[in-house]
C-alpha cells in the first residue's frame, strides 16, 4: 500500500517548520508514502500565455496561505506512528518525479555567493522536458536533468519554535545536497513525537554549491519509506548512496562544516569496521571526499563521501 499526501493549503506550511503542526497524513514505520510538492511564489510563475502547465493547487497555495516566514512551501507533515525524540528517522527515496513542464532560477542583488557582483535582480523560466529528462537553457544547451528534494527534514525540536525552512540544521531542512536521487536514503534524528516528516524545494538540476540562490526549481512527487530506527544513535543528518556514506556539516562558517563533517564520518567508520579513530582519519584522509554542498543558505553547508567497497573489505 502507498499513501498519498497530496499539495493543497491545508496541506502545505510556507515558510517554516513549526513542532506544533498537525500531522497531515499518519502512517506505520516502514511504510511507504507519496508526496506531491509545489515550488515558488506569484513571481516565479511563467506567464500564463507561456503554455505551461501550472498546478492549480500552487495558485490555491498563493491565494489562501500566509506566507509568515521567508522560506519554501513544505508538504506535510507526516507522522510515523509511534516515533520518538532520541530515534531515528530512515527515509528511503524510491523515485522522484517532475510535475510540472518548467522550472525557474533566480538572482537577488545582495544574496548568493557574489551578493555584491550582481546588482540586477531576473528570473528566468526553464522548459523541462520529461521524455529527454532534459531543461532547455535559453542559450541553447540541453541540461540533464537529475531531480532531488532540496528541503527534507523532521520538525525541530519545540523550544525552536516556528524556524525558516532557508537554515539547514540538525533536523534536516534546506540541505540542498544533490546527491540525495531517487535510489539513496537520508537519516534524520527525531526531536518530537511521530518525527513529523515535510519535503519540498524540488529541484531539477543543481551544481554543488548552488551558488546564485537557486537550482532549477519546480515541482517534485516524491516516493519514500520512511522507518523509525533505535540502532543509530546520531545527532545530525546522515545519508548513503547505492555506493557510499554521506556525513554532513552545516554552520555559517563553512571551516566548522568541514569540522563537523569529518568527526561524523571518522564516528560512522569506527562503528561500522570497529577501526580506531587514528585509522578512520587517515582513511578520510586517503580516500574520503569533502564536497561543498551549498554556500547560500546563511548556514552553508559540507559533506563528505566515503565508498562503501573501502569499509566493507570488497575493492582489490
């Protein structure tokens, strides 16, 4: 059975993740649902004669939701039965899908990574093609497509409060870390009874670092199973590929990133091969990959990949 949580404006928070949200769908650990999401506000829409197809829930959304918070629309959340503060939420991603033929991408004079070299504030709208998996650039270049959710978290702790969904933090959010397809899975510490799990920010395509603001944003159907787990005792989000463990580090200072980065993968490979931390540093050192994930999000963002095969004794 796959539940559905379908994007509506009693469906979607705009702006923030908030503990004291009512559940929009309740499901079973280790059950599996779909999620639709929508992207964007009155001014990344195309213009209606533009031909595009626009969810008419995301012009529902614009006319009787507040936005209260700068942020992203979030659908959800969806509570797992039974989820506790303390354990941990696995989200497996089975498949993402585009729902929509356009994306957009924008520049904000005093905002991105250049905030002072770009004074002149555009948006641009991108035609998707789903057949060729392909967005037309307007110069001409076809770019491969490979969609991901930009925001997936748990909601934060209660003393937080109602928080941006812009800051990644220790319950996910904005994390903006491309590697997350179709086919890996991301785990995220539980703070609140049922977890409380909400997507959006789908993207169709982004390059590390996401460094004017924005990826190709648009919106996404996710399809995930999510499964509370009590052998991980982690504190900040994991994810592993089909071939390698992610650990990640989010701060403003993106030095503090590597920091935090690095003692979580040197923690993963000693519990996992029983390794002293002496020999974990070294093999980060050796094999492990720092990648910058994105540098907009007031609180940037680092993660390291380490191949599994090294860990599990099956390279030559």
């Amino acid at each position: 059975m796959i539940h559905r949580l379908k994007a509506s404006p009693e469906t979607c928070a705009w702006g923030y993740f908030d503990a004291t949200i009512a559940p929009a769908l309740e499901i079973q650990s280790g059950e599996t649902v779909a999620i639709e999401t929508v992207s964007g506000g009155p001014d990344q829409i195309p213009p209606t004669d533009a031909g595009f197809h626009i969810p008419p829930e995301l012009l529902d959304i614009h006319a009787r939701s507040h936005r209260q918070v700068p942020g992203h629309i979030l659908t959800g959340p969806v509570a797992v039965a039974g989820a506790k503060p303390g354990q941990v939420l696995e989200v497996q991603i089975l498949d993402i899908q585009l729902r929509q033929d356009w994306g957009w991408n924008m520049i904000r004079p005093l905002a991105g990574t250049l905030p002072d070299d770009f004074q002149t504030g555009r948006i641009v709208t991108i035609p998707l093609d789903q057949d060729t998996m392909t967005a037309e650039l307007q110069w001409g270049l076809a770019l491969p497509l490979k969609p991901f959710f930009g925001v997936m978290g748990v909601a934060p702790p209660t003393n937080w409060g109602r928080i941006s969904t812009i800051q990644p933090r220790a319950h996910g959010g904005n994390i903006d870390n491309k590697e997350l397809v179709a086919g890996t899975t991301l785990y995220l510490p539980i703070f609140t009874e049922g977890a409380m799990f909400s997507c959006g920010d789908g993207h169709g395509a982004q390059g590390d670092g996401e460094v004017c603001v924005t990826a190709i944003e648009t919106a996404l159907e996710g399809t995930f199973r999510l499964t509370i787990r009590e052998d991980m005792p982690i504190h900040f989000p994991r994810a592993k590929t089909p071939t390698h463990l992610i650990t990640m580090g989010m701060h403003e200072d993106l030095d503090r990133c590597v920091e935090m980065a690095l003692r979580d993968m040197i923690a993963w490979i000693t519990d996992r091969t029983g390794l002293n931390r002496e020999d974990a540093y070294m093999l980060c050192s050796l094999a492990g990959n720092l990648r910058v994930t994105q540098t907009v999000n007031g609180n940037k963002g680092i993660h390291m990949m380490m191949e599994i095969a090294l860990l599990d004794g099956k390279t030559q």
